[in-house]
C-alpha cells in the first residue's frame, strides 16, 4: 500500500471516514487540486504549491485541514497558533462536515493564489 493511502486506512473510525471525506471534499472543490504524498503528508496541491493539507490532532485527534497561505485568511474558525504559513481548521470526527464553511474558506484561500 502506497503511504498516502495508509495514511488514511491506518486510522481508526470515526477519524478514518472523516479524513476520506475531508479528501473528497476537497478533491471536489477544484479540478485542478493534486492530492500528492509531499513532505509525509497528504496534500492537494494547486499552481504546484500546497494548498492544503490533511493531519490529526495529537491532543484532540481530531482531524484537520491545513489552509496553505492559511496566515493571511482571517476567519474566526481558523487556528493560527505559532504557525508562519498555516492556518488550521479543527474538524470533530463526531458531527457532520461543515462543508459549506470548508468551501468559503477555500474561496478567500484560492484569491491568494491569483496574487502575483
């Protein structure tokens, strides 16, 4: 099994189906998105620089999007921390994906990659 794949079928449930579908989600949002194993980590790339990435909370084990350019988004579900590049959204594995946030945040995020 090639790592990225084990990445996801590794996990147990709930984390396991909620990464599958982050990954769809994602997937869905853009054509031109790469889902690509870079740096040991599933990321989607766009333009080839990371978009994004998926991972899982150490403390929480919860699953979360890493928003690429994520710094200069400035949404209140967003988590900075001591992050430079990232920004990140928490996602309970026990609720329903909030897809219609994902896709606005993926919105302002995509503006930043028109930027020159």
């Amino acid at each position: 099994m090639r790592a990225i794949d084990s990445f996801y079928f590794d996990k147990e449930e709930p984390i396991k189906s909620c990464l599958l579908g982050l990954k769809a989600i994602i997937i869905d949002y853009n054509s031109d998105f790469e889902s690509r194993w870079y740096y040991r980590l599933p990321c989607f790339m766009y333009k080839n620089q990371i978009f994004c990435y998926l991972w899982v909370d150490k403390k929480t084990q919860f699953p979360y999007i890493a928003i690429g350019k994520g710094i200069k988004i400035n949404h209140p579900d967003l988590i900075q921390g001591k992050r430079t590049f990232t920004k990140l959204l928490m996602i309970d594995p026990n609720k329903d994906i909030p897809i219609e946030k994902i896709h606005n945040i993926f919105d302002m995020a995509i503006e930043l990659y028109a930027e020159k």
